[in-house]
C-alpha cells in the first residue's frame, strides 16, 4: 500500500525544496545584480536574506506542527 503525505506535509517540504533551489542553484545568477540597490543594499544581498527569511520561518512552522514524526507525542506527566 502506498503511504501519501498530508497537505500540510507537503506543502513544507515543497517550500522547503523551493527555498533550497532559489539559494543553491544557478538561479542566484539572476540576482548577482549589485544595481538595483534596495535600501542601499545590493540586490543579491537581499536576495539571499530574503530567501533565508523564508527558510527560517517555515522551519519555525514545520517545528511547530511537528512535521517530522509520524504521531503525536503524549505530554509528560507531572510528577
């Protein structure tokens, strides 16, 4: 039987995959550009802040919604 990932599940990892490929990949190249200067900021600079941003926030979220177990956990007992 094949196991299919909730919406949720997937949306975070195709962010995350997106993020990921908008930082490592070729495409940097379209934002080497110190020209436009945004707030006295070359462009490639807020390029990768930006995309970072992203990142970090969505693994806030990812953390938040426990994306990576299988089950919930059950809260500790207080002794």
């Amino acid at each position: 039987m094949r196991k299919t990932l909730p919406p949720r599940k997937l949306a975070i990892y195709g962010g995350m995959l997106l993020g990921f490929l908008m930082l490592e990949s070729p495409m940097i190249m379209v934002a080497n550009k110190v020209d436009p200067m945004i707030m006295g900021v070359p462009f490639l600079f807020v390029w990768n802040l930006g995309w970072w941003a992203f990142l970090t926030g969505l693994f806030l979220v990812a953390y938040l919604t426990n994306w990576g177990s299988g089950s919930v956990p059950v809260p500790q007992r207080s002794r």
